[in-house]
C-alpha cells in the first residue's frame, strides 16, 4: 500500500470515528435553521431608513439594560431596576446570564443586539443538543423510525392550525388556538426564538439528564443555577426536582437519590422562594409595586391546551392505555421522573385554576410539551416501525401524514414570522420586530455624550426611551411597559409634561432630558417655557435640556 493510499485510510477511518459524535451537533444545528432563517430575515430584511437591532420581541432589549446595570456607577455583583428613574434604587438582583453578558459587551463593546443574539444561538444549539440526549435516553437510538420520531420532536407542535381550520371565526388569527399567537413557544422546535429560553432549556435539559445519570451533585448545582436565573423557569426545575425526588424515596429508599440531594433541593426551593416572593419586595419599593403589576390573568385557554398538548397528549395516551403499560411506566425510574415532570410544568401553566393567576402562560414554553412527547416516545417509535416494516403504499402515506401534522404549526408559524420580518412589518401584536429608525439610533448616539451623564429622560416617543436604558446609561421616567414602577401613573405624568406644561417636583432638582419628535410642536413650546434648551436635532427628534434648578 503507497503511503497516500495509507494516509487515505487513516483518514477515512478517523472520519468514520468521529462522525457519530460530531452528528448530534448536526442536527441540532438542522433543528436551529428556522430560528437562524428568522434572524436572518430581521438582518437582512430591514427597509429603508431603519437599523437592524437584533431584537425580534418587546421584551429582549430590557435584558441588556439589565447586563449594562451591573457596570452603572462602576462594577457591583448586584444592580439595581434599570427602570427606575432613580439613581438610588435598591441593588437587590442578579443573574448569572446577565451578568454574563454584561461583563462580554462591556470588555468588546460590542453591539448589544449582536451580543444577545450571538448568546442565544450558542444557547439553542446546546439546548437542542441536550433535547437529543434525552429523547436518545428515553427511546434509544439507531434506525430509520427513531430518526423519524426525533425529527418530530425536535420541529414537531400541535393542532393549533388544524383547529383553526375546522373551528375559526372571521377575521381571527391564523395562531387564535396558542397563546399570543404563538409567541410563548408552546413547543421544542421555538424556544431558541429567544436567546434567554435557550439558555434556561439548556439549563433544565442538562439537569434532567444528570438524574437519569444519578450525577446528584452537578444536578443540585443546576437547579440553584436556573433558580438564580429566572424566576418562572427556575421554581419549575426546583419543584419538579423536589417532586420527583420525594416520590422516589416514598417508592424505595434503596434507589432514590441521597438524603442530602433531597435537602439541597429543598433548600434550593425555599430560597427560591425567599429571594423572589420576599427579599425582593421587601428591600425594594419599586419591586414591590412591580410585582402588584405582574400579578396578571395571562392564561391558556382549555381549546389552547388541546391545540397545544393534543397531539402528544395522544402519543403518551396510546403508550399508558393498557393497564399493564402503565403499571411497567410506572416501574420504570426515567417515566416517573418524566411524569413529575409533566405534573408540575401543567399545574404551574393552569394554577389559574387554583389560585389568583400570576401570568401562568410563563410557565409553558414547552415545559409541559418536551416531557409528554417524551412519555409517548417509545410508542411513536414503535408505530413508526411497524408502518416502516409493511412497505405498503397506505404504510407510507400513514408515515407522511403524520408528518405532514406534526410539522404544520412549526412551518407555518417561522414561515410568516419570517415573512413579515423580511417585509419590515411588526412580527405580530403581542411581538414587535424591534426595528430601529436611524434617526433614533443618532439620538441614542448623542445621549451617550459625558455631557448628558446622570440626566433624567422624558419622551413622546414609545420606544425611545426602552432603548436608552439598553444604549445609553440613563434613566427615564417611563420606559418598559411592565418593568417600570407605577407605569401608569409616570406614563401620564410624562403626558403632562409634554401636552400641558405640567412640571414635577421631582424633576426640578435634577439633570433632565427631553426627547420629543420635530413634528411635535406643543411639547417643544411648553418645554421651551419651561426652560429646555436645545442641544441637539435631527430630521426626526430633537433633544433639549434642563439644568437642576
């Protein structure tokens, strides 16, 4: 053999070694390509005269006002409510991802819609990476029919189409059956639409898979990592650990986890619900107000469960229909802990059904979807064989309608918010694509100048100052619609200000700034009187001052 024909299988052979570890990656990759589409689409798609943030919801940008909160005022492991017009606000929060990010954009400076989105891909290919292990744990792997079911786990959803087909009412949305027209993520193949849910599935997938490891330890470390994290997605973990980790020792002492594992989850979950319920209220006004105004009825409908769950509801029914199914389930450790699951992810997402609602729609975001398809995994894969195995035209027409069904929600969903993002037109009422004028982004520039350091910011305009508490180190009086305290009530002192001249005593001794549009001739005229000055205009917005007096 010449050494070139060695060499060639050297290579061939170290190719054929490392190619089934590399191909999870792969296809977690695959699994990313309609969430990158949409990014994309948002890049790529901006019309004439506006900037591409990054940002393709309401909500994301207040994220990075939280990372910049970290470094106000020089660096603190805590910081204080970015939204809160004062200076002095409680430094009460943390959060590992933030600060994370934080600490990335404040080293390289670089654009803060870039950095969230960069995280986010990284995060949703290790999350769909850790959603493969556990459906490869669950159902096995190898052949044509468990390559089948993950594809439908991995981009699959519900009947929420179908439903609207059969049942829809003039004018409502194509999406009327999901919960803001689809915007909470009801399944797998969307959550990394948002940077930070991949972050946090990542987190939860990695801790379920330590269990079904019994590695209790780094288990216990990533269930107080998420409950630091996120308050919705954290006290879920927490409580279905605590859960599971309590049927196992009513079942059998011998095989359940370690006491100590039981009260460090315990543990876990009682300071989740300390620093969240209690600390952060009472060491906080502002957080105490904030959390009056979150106590909200965003619920999910029964017709939106059945849109949502139906189709995997139906697998993991036909998987436990027979009593000795569900007594051989019942044996098996992994479906106790998949059911424990699923038992917390649903009361959580309907505890309107029992207590006053504090927006349960935040607990769903596929929690209660990936461990019921889970359940009826084995089944799926099993069905899927058996039509494989009759190589008959009706098995395959069977095959391809499932297919055609489970992919429908997903392909039609990312194929209109892809649409509408390329087109520059608002993703949906409930999700703005959050497209930046340049005119805004010179304004913003501008107030990141020394000279407007520490002052206050009113504006007419919705969004400008939301984004100045990302962009710029200000303040506003009203910014963020739910994370600003007494939103109300600043919102309409902001009004008076800017239509009837109405000052505040509040506003008299400090630095302030004012942000109004060119067009907007009444606010410039009362704040002209009041002694605004001009210090900077574009064709769009004009930015005055007002030293303390």
């Amino acid at each position: 053999m010449s050494v070139n024909q060695d060499h060639a299988s050297t290579t061939s052979r170290s190719l054929s070694l490392r190619l089934p570890k590399a191909l999870p990656w792969l296809i977690a990759f695959i699994a990313m390509l309609p969430t990158l589409a949409l990014y994309l689409a948002h890049y790529l798609g901006t019309p004439a005269g506006q900037i591409r943030t990054g940002f393709v919801s309401y909500d994301q940008p207040y994220y990075m006002a939280d990372a910049r909160a970290y470094f106000a005022d020089g660096f603190h492991w805590l910081y204080g409510l970015p939204f809160s017009p004062f200076a002095d606000t409680p430094h009460i929060y943390f959060q590992p991802q933030t600060l994370f990010l934080g600490v990335i954009w404040h080293v390289t400076q670089i654009d803060p819609g870039a950095l969230f989105v960069a995280f986010g891909i990284i995060a949703g290919l290790i999350a769909f990476r850790l959603a493969i292990a556990l459906f490869h744990r669950v159902a096995g792997e190898g052949g044509d029919a468990r390559t089948i079911v993950l594809a439908m786990f991995l981009g699959g959803g519900g009947f929420a189409v179908m439903l609207w087909m059969l049942h829809h009412a003039p004018g409502e949305d194509l999406f009327a059956f999901e919960p803001s027209a689809g915007w909470w993520m009801p399944n797998l193949g969307r959550v990394a639409v948002y940077s930070l849910e991949a972050y946090y599935h990542a987190v939860f997938f990695g801790t379920v898979l330590l269990l079904m490891a019994r590695r209790y330890g780094f288990a216990l470390i990533f269930t107080a990592l998420l409950s630091a994290s996120h308050p919705f997605s954290g006290l879920e973990l927490a409580l279905t650990v605590c859960a599971w980790g309590g049927l196992e020792f009513l079942i059998s002492r011998r095989t359940a986890p370690p006491f100590w594992f039981l009260c460090g989850a315990g543990a876990v979950l009682m300071a989740h619900f300390a620093y969240y319920m209690v600390a952060l209220g009472h060491f906080s006004p502002e957080h105490a107000a904030l959390q009056e105004e979150w106590t909200l009825p965003w619920v999910r409908y029964k017709s939106q469960i059945i849109a949502t769950l139906g189709m995997v509801g139906l697998m993991a029914a036909a998987r436990l229909a027979w009593p000795s199914r569900f007594m051989a389930a019942i044996k098996d450790r992994q479906f106790r802990l998949l059911g424990s699951w699923f038992l917390v992810a649903m009361a959580l997402a309907q505890h309107d059904w029992f207590v006053t609602p504090r927006q349960p729609v935040h607990f769903t975001h596929a929690y209660d979807w990936v461990p019921l398809f889970l359940i009826g995994a084995p089944m799926m894969v099993r069905v899927v064989d058996y039509l494989l195995s009759r190589r008959t035209l009706v098995a395959r027409l069977a095959i391809a309608a499932m297919l055609v069904v489970a992919f429908l929600d997903n392909s039609i969903w990312f194929a209109r918010i892809i649409e509408r993002s390329w087109a520059g037109e608002a993703a949906s009422e409930e999700a703005h694509d959050m497209r930046m004028p340049v005119t805004m982004r010179d304004a913003l520039t501008e107030l990141n100048a020394p000279a407007y350091a520490d002052d206050l910011i009113v504006s007419d305009s919705e969004t400008l100052p939301y984004y100045a508490t990302a962009y710029t180190p200000l303040r506003a009086w009203y910014s963020h619609s739910f994370n600003t305290p007494y939103p109300a009530q600043r919102k309409a002192e902001q009004a008076a200000l800017l239509q009837q001249g109405a000052d505040l005593p509040a506003w008299q001794g400090r630095k302030m700034v004012a942000a109004v549009a060119v067009t907007d001739t009444t606010a410039l005229a009362h704040l002209d009187a009041l002694g605004y000055r001009t210090t900077y205009r574009n064709k769009d917005f004009v930015i005055l001052t007002r030293a303390p007096s």
